[in-house]
C-alpha cells in the first residue's frame, strides 16, 4: 500500500523533504564573516602533552621508583651497553634476572635515563619478546660508542 501524498512513511517517520532544482542558479555561498561561525573540527594533536606534562611524567615515575631496583636495573643497562648487542628492556629480565618493577613504565624512565646520560641509543623499534606484551612494538636499544 503506497502512503497518501504528503504523510510520512507507514512506520511514522516524517516524510523526506524533497529539493527544488527550480532556482539552483542562484544558490550562492555566504563566507563565515567570524571564525566563531566555522566548526573547527578538533585535532588528534589538541590534547597532546606538553613538553612539560611530559617531563612532568617522566620525573614521577624516576622519582617514584625503588631505588633498589633503580640501581640493580641499571648495572643490567650498562652491562648490556658494554655488549654492544641490541636489546630491549624485557632482555634485562631475560639475561640478568632483573624483576619487574612495581609499574611497567619505570622501564621507559629506566632506559630514558640511560639514554640522557649517555649510556644506550635507541636503535629502532621490534615485537616485544615480553610473553604479556602480545608482540606490541617496543623500543630497542644499543651501547653508546
């Protein structure tokens, strides 16, 4: 059953609204005069961290982490450095039995501060060998030269 002229669809929606082509010559676009009038559509870059939030971040998890493990991951660091091998952190784990830290970024801050002070350079990125990690990319590093 086809709905009579001008009522909606037989499931009560509203029916379409239909164009006039009739005086298409004379369509004209109208400039916003403000850019409060254009919607800006938002950036992935608006909430990015600033270098501040960054460091911010960084300086916590250094500063919250146990200065035992700090220390015994670290001699693991500059060990591997002086290999000359590329690693990436969960090698640590693997080669010199080192724990895993109370938080897994305390890794990123770890070979962050060895990389400040001269001890690794970061070589690239590989599938984490960590059986938890499902294969993400991680960071791989090598002894500074």
């Amino acid at each position: 059953m086809t709905p009579a002229r001008g009522s909606g669809p037989p499931d009560g929606r509203p029916a379409p609204q239909t164009i006039s082509h009739q005086h298409s010559d004379r369509l004209q676009f109208k400039r916003p005069s403000r850019q409060s009038d254009v919607d800006i559509q938002p950036s992935l870059f608006d909430d990015a961290p600033t270098d501040d939030d960054v460091l911010a971040g960084r300086d916590h998890a250094e500063c919250n982490a146990d200065e035992w493990w700090i220390s015994t991951a670290m001699q693991a660091v500059r060990a591997m450095a002086a290999g000359g091998q590329v690693f990436q952190a969960y090698d640590l784990v693997e080669v010199y039995g080192i724990p895993e830290p109370d938080h897994p970024n305390r890794w990123g801050a770890l070979l962050g501060r060895a990389a400040r002070a001269g001890l690794i350079v970061s070589v690239g990125a590989a599938p984490s060998r960590r059986p938890t990690a499902c294969k993400s990319l991680t960071r791989t590093w090598r002894g500074a030269t």
